[in-house]
C-alpha cells in the first residue's frame, strides 16, 4: 500500500512541476528579452540572432527554475491531499505524514543531483556561447589584454629566492609586454636585481626576450648598472597565460578549467582569487537548493486548506526570494572578505537546510 501511495505522490508532484518549470522558464526568457531589446534595436540584430540566443539560454532557464518549479509543486500536492481530506485517511491507515513524504525528499535529491549534471555538461557550454553571441551582436570586447600586472613567483635560479614581474601593459595576441620591470630576490629575501625593459616577447622557447634593457645589481650597498638593447634570462619563463585579463566567469567554466583559472588568479591577486573562489564554492551549493525547497514545501504544505494554488505561489516565489536575498548578501560578504568563501557560498544551504530541518520535525502528524 504504501508503495503505490509514494508512486501517486511522487507522480502528482512531477505532473504539476514539469509546467512549473516551463512556466519559469518563459519568464526568464522574456526577462532576458526585454533587458536587451534596446540593444537589438540599435544594432540592427536579425530575427534570426535573437531566436539562437532565446534557444542558447533555454538550458540555463531551466537550471534556475527548478527550484521554485519543485517548491510550487511540492506545495500545490501536499497541500491538496489535506484539503481534499486524503491526508486524514492516510493518516487513519497508520502512514505518518514523515513517513508519506520519504519519497518527496528523495525526489529533490534526484534533481538536485540533475541539477548539478545539467549544469556542468549542458548549461556551461550554452551559456557561454549565448554570452559569446550576445557580446559580439551588441558590440561589448571580450578581451585578454591586461593592465598593470603584478605577479610573484618562484625563481629557478638557486641563488635567488623570487622574482616579482610588473608589466604596465600586456597584448595577448602578440604576447608582448610593454613598461615591465623585474625584481629578483636573494634567498634572504632581500632585492639582488632590478630589470627596467620598454618591452619583451613570449619567444617559441619558453621565456620573455627584452628589449631596450637597464640591469641593477645591487651588492654591500653598492648598485651597479648596465644597459643592454636585448636581454635573455630563461629564469623568467612565466607563461604569458598567467598575465591575461581573468575577468572569465565561472559559471561559464568546467570545472577543470575553473580550477585552472583559480590556480592563476590565487598567483596574480588573492583579493580577486577570493572573489572567483567564492563563485567557485556556489555553483555547488547552488545545485543542491531543490533539497532545500522540497523539505520546506513539505513542512508548509499541510498547513493550508483553502486557496491552495494561490498560497503554493506565494509561497515559491516567498521562499525562493528570501533564499536569493541571503545568498546575495552572502556571497557579498565573502567576497569582500568579512567572512570566508567556504562560508558565504554554503551558509544559506545550511541555514534553509536547518530551517526545513526543524519544520519538519515539528510536524505532529
């Protein structure tokens, strides 16, 4: 009995949360849609443009609406099996209220595990192409120049310590650096060696060839200078990736790319690596909120008799833009450093997790 009572459950649920889904969907469509139309506008973008980008940002619709989808629907069933007094013979059969909604939760770990799935091999991939296409239709640079580079690294030299590169410019096409200057440290830490250059290039070896070069050696005190119009060290073999603008978003990364990005920007600047890491740690979290919703639709859900829908909507988007408003401020926080990454990215999981937690254990039926 109590198996086919889950299978109904279960199925009433995934009936009203597919068109959910859809109906979320559009909304976001139509959100996208109307922020940019002035842009389309002014650029002459074809019909033809605008549905590719519509049917590129399909999938990352469907990732953010999941959530509230599975929360209206785990509501509007629950709901309707008190008020249409289903739940009093359910009851009455011996099957606590707990016990029925077993396959409810597992329901929103199965898609807070597709979720996550979805995300990285479908949701990545479309998205970055859907921002590709709309940064080159809307006329918006995706470029990996940079500017004022500083970066610290492990010299191979036994006799120094680190050397610290400073670029004013950095032209990723050519590989060049313009205004760079070279700090080397001795293995007490103290400055050896100054390079002033006007310029290098990333030459097919594996090191940066300078040009127009003024050497300092400094020694007891003593500084000596030398002025050289090319100058080679293959000490300074920083690969030129590592001075390339990182402002990618992580959401439009795989994972091992993420990790990779991470690995550079923790060596350029810990600040911003602080920032990247923290959207890193969320997209993790993030996958795993229709857990979330689900317990908490579940604990809500027998305490409404009347104006079921209307309450299951009020509900979702209440939820859903509490749940947004912690996590922004969040990830805020983190990001500034007032609390840590691993912090802000998974603090509202916990807390709603603990929240729909004791909802449920409150429950008496």
């Amino acid at each position: 009995m109590i198996s086919t009572l889950w299978k109904y459950v279960t199925k009433q649920i995934l009936y009203s949360f597919l068109p959910a889904v859809f109906c979320f969907m559009i909304i976001l469509e139509f959100v996208d849609l109307f922020t940019n139309i002035n842009g389309y506008i002014s650029n002459n973008v074809a019909i033809i443009d605008i549905i590719k980008i519509f049917l590129l940002y399909l999938p990352k619709t469907i990732s953010y609406s999941l959530s509230p989808a599975l929360l209206f629907s785990g509501t509007f069933v629950l709901a309707g099996l008190y008020s249409n007094n289903e739940l009093i013979s359910i009851l009455n059969a011996g099957i606590s209220y707990k016990r029925l909604i077993i396959p409810v939760i597992i329901l929103g770990v199965f898609i807070s595990l597709f979720s996550f799935i979805f995300n990285e091999f479908v949701v990545i991939s479309t998205f970055k192409m859907k921002n590709e296409i709309s940064s080159e239709l809307l006329g918006f640079s995706n470029s990996f120049n940079n500017s004022q580079i500083v970066i610290k690294t492990k010299s191979t030299n036994e006799n120094e310590n680190y050397i610290i590169y400073y670029a004013k410019y950095y032209d990723d096409e050519q590989k060049k650096i313009n205004d760079a200057v070279f700090l080397y440290t001795n293995k007490e830490n103290e400055l050896a060696k100054k390079i002033d250059a006007s310029w290098g290039i990333y030459n097919k070896d594996g090191f940066w060839e300078l040009n127009n070069v003024i050497i300092y050696n400094f020694s007891d005190s003593v500084v000596n200078s030398q002025f050289l119009e090319t100058y080679e060290d293959k000490n300074l073999s920083l690969n030129p990736d590592y001075m390339r603008n990182t402002s990618a978003v992580i959401s439009e990364l795989k994972i091992h790319e993420a990790r990779r990005l991470l690995e550079r920007v923790k060596l350029i600047n810990f600040i911003e690596y602080r920032s990247y890491y923290t959207d890193f740690l969320e997209r993790f979290s993030f996958s795993f909120t229709p857990l979330i919703v689900i317990m908490i639709s579940s604990a809500f859900a027998w305490r409404f008799k009347k104006n079921i829908l209307l309450f299951s909507i009020l509900l979702s988007l209440s939820i859903s833009i509490l749940y947004y408003v912690i996590e922004m401020i969040s990830i805020i926080l983190a990001k500034q450093g007032f609390i840590s990454p691993a912090i802000g990215a998974w603090f509202p999981f916990v807390l709603f997790f603990i929240f729909g937690a004791l909802l449920l254990n409150s429950v008496k039926t």
